[in-house]
C-alpha cells in the first residue's frame, strides 16, 4: 500500500508549486486548499509530508487525520502543476492522488474508514451499483433498445447513466446506434465500474468488479467498449491493467474519442443548428488522469451554431467540480458545494448560455450549484447536446 510509494514520497521537496503556483493560466492549484482554513496538510505538499509521517511511523491515522485524508478531491492538479517526471519510467515522479488513495486503503484495512464510505462499499458489493438499484434497470435498457449482450462494440453505461439520468444512457445509445450497426450491451451482467471504491481505498470490493466486467467483457466478443463516463473510462481503461497486472483484451474509448473519429471521417451529421454560447468543464479523471481534452472541444465545435468559450482555468489547469469522484461530496458536502460555487462562477463569467461536460457526475455537480443559487444558466452533458444537434 503505502509502503510501494515510499521512494516517491521522499522525492518531495516542499518547494510549494503544489500550494501557491500563481500564473496567466494557473489561479491557486487545490480547490480544497482555496476552500479551507489554508493549512498545509490541505495540499499536496503536506499531504505527502502526512505519508512521510506514517511511513516514519511519527503518528497513525487518528480521526483527525482520517478527516483530512478524505477530503482530498484526488483530482492530480497539483502533480500537474508540480510536473516532475521520474527519469527511469517517464511518469509523475510525485503523484499525491496516488499517495492519498494508498493512505486511504490501509485506513480501510484498519476498518477506520468514514461510515459513509464503508456503506457505499456495502451497497456496491450487494447490488453492484452505487445507488443501491436493480440490475433490472439495465437489462430493460437493453430490452427497448433490442441490444444483443454480444458484439464487437459494446457501450459500457456505468451506474450514473441508468440510475440517476436514464435519458444520458438513452441518448448515448441512441448516438451509437445511429452510426453502428452491431452495437452491444451487458445489460443486467455490466456491474459497476469500482471508480468510486478505487479511489475511497476499498480495493477488495473494486477487485471483484473489475474481474467480472472483464469477463462479461470478454464473453460478449467486443474489440472495443464505449462509455460516456469519464469515472469508467479511466478505470476501466487506466486501473484495471493495473488490477489485473496485464494489459486489456480489448480498446476503451470515450464517447468523445468515439465521436471525435466520425467527425475526422465525415461520418457523424447534425441535422439541427443549436444556436448557443457554450463552456465546456474539463472532467479530471477525462482530463488529467487520462490525457483526454481535445476531442470533446472537436465534437462540440462541429455542431452546427454553436459557439465554444473556454474558462479562464482549463485543460490541464481545469479546477474540479468539487464532487471528488462522489467520496469529497459524501465525506465534506459543504466545502464540496463551496468548490463547486467558484467553477460555476467561472463559467458563468465567459457569458456562455450553456455549460456542457463529459462527464455525468460533474454536469449533475456543477448544477447543483446553478439551480441552488438560481443562476440563469443551463447545465448539459455532452450526450444530450450530440442528440440533440442529431435530431434524436
């Protein structure tokens, strides 16, 4: 656990980039430092100064301690701004989202995690979704759309998609079916993802969806699966090798990759012009964890009418939407919302009419914040803005 960081976290050198980097495209690096009394456990640097501790064994983790460790949003804006790569494998020398995640599952195996979580892990283990739903959903979602559970495209809804927007995961498919002939679906055998207990530390409930998924996955005969949620892209695509120790049978892409490569083939049409200003918020686990920004800027500027207006903070700058993959949101709702206030004002203050994402955690987060402050602005995930410019 933490024990495989522990040459990384001594390469720290405290020089602060990580709490105070202050330039024309960088305004402050944590959301969460912005949004607390300021103190330097709150950031990158203190956070792995709080590992260097555990590892010296100077403390364990108290209730005090715990609380700070779970209110990292784990979104990696300050190992992008710090930006030192390890010379021997080309990767993040200091990677804090890592080293936070570590913490948080040896706080799981002392059986010291928040409640809330540890309830979160007990419903995905049993109904194997976070929102404690039937499968059910899932297997009906296949029914009217008359998907078969076997093919070489296979679209990979998630949890958000079905139980908590069904119209996303409609939409969405209505997008694949529309330029894919042989479009598949798990239907009620596509468990969670596991994003949300990857990054909460509860490894061993991860674990077991990630096996089936990919078994399901390999089952179905797919080359290639597709998901509109950038949680599931990036575990998927990103942890699960990881979990496995090998590489996938099978290409992951995002529906904005997916979308991005019809357009370059001239095989995606818009039928209806959409006559708006829209920002678009770059989601961190699309962003920053997996490389992803420039392919849902293409899809949004080929639709007909629309006119894209970037934030001051974006791409690889992009502050979070304060949802934390669901745990900050769960575990510190308040100081969440604060964070979310600060991106909602920045979108607002482009003039976009619309501020769009991919990311369905992230649209429901960032509205949130709109509807609750009564701001005239209109909140849509990048699924529903393709339909619609399709005229599906």
């Amino acid at each position: 656990m933490l024990e495989k960081y522990r040459y990384n976290v001594y390469r720290c050198t405290r020089c602060g980039v990580c709490r105070a980097k202050y330039n024309e495209n960088v305004h402050y690096v944590c959301p969460v430092l912005e949004n607390t009394a300021g103190f330097d456990h709150y950031c990158g640097r203190g956070r792995i100064a709080t590992a260097k501790g555990i590892l010296e064994e100077k403390f364990g983790y108290s209730d005090a301690l715990i609380d700070v460790i779970y209110a990292c949003l784990c979104c990696e804006n300050c190992r992008e701004q710090c930006g030192s790569v390890d010379p021997e494998t080309d990767k993040p020398l200091i990677d804090t989202a890592r080293i936070v995640r570590a913490m948080r599952e040896e706080i799981v195996e002392l059986g010291k995690a928040p409640n809330v979580m540890s309830e979160l892990a007990k419903v995905v283990a049993e109904t194997k979704n976070t929102f404690g739903g039937s499968l059910e959903k899932k297997k009906a979602l296949a029914q009217k759309f008359n998907l078969p559970d076997a093919g070489k495209v296979v679209f990979f809804s998630g949890c958000y998609s079905v139980f908590r927007n069904p119209k996303e995961a409609e939409d969405t498919i209505k997008i694949l079916k529309g330029v894919e002939d042989n479009l598949a679906y798990l239907g009620d055998s596509e468990w969670c993802c596991g994003v949300m207990q990857y990054w909460d530390g509860n490894t061993s409930v991860m674990r077991d969806m990630v096996y089936h998924n990919i078994e399901m996955i390999e089952k179905s005969g797919a080359d290639k699966i597709v998901t509109a949620c950038s949680g599931c892209y990036d575990t998927i695509k990103d942890i699960y090798p990881e979990i496995i120790e090998d590489k996938l049978p099978f290409r992951v892409l995002h529906l904005s990759e997916y979308l991005a490569d019809l357009i370059d083939q001239g095989r995606l049409k818009f039928k209806n012009k959409i006559n708006k200003t829209v920002t678009y918020h770059d989601p961190c686990h699309l962003g920053r964890h997996a490389g992803i920004y420039e392919q849902p800027r293409k899809v949004i500027e080929a639709i007909p009418g629309i006119k894209l207006v970037e934030m001051e903070r974006n791409r690889g700058s992009a502050f979070c939407c304060g949802s934390g993959i669901g745990s900050v949101r769960a575990t510190h709702p308040k100081m969440a919302l604060q964070i979310t206030h600060s991106r909602v004002d920045e979108a607002a203050a482009t003039g976009a009419e619309v501020v769009t994402s991919a990311c369905p955690m992230c649209v429901e987060q960032l509205e949130l914040s709109g509807k609750k402050r009564k701001m005239d602005l209109e909140f849509i995930n990048l699924p529903a803005l393709v339909a619609q410019a399709m005229g599906l």
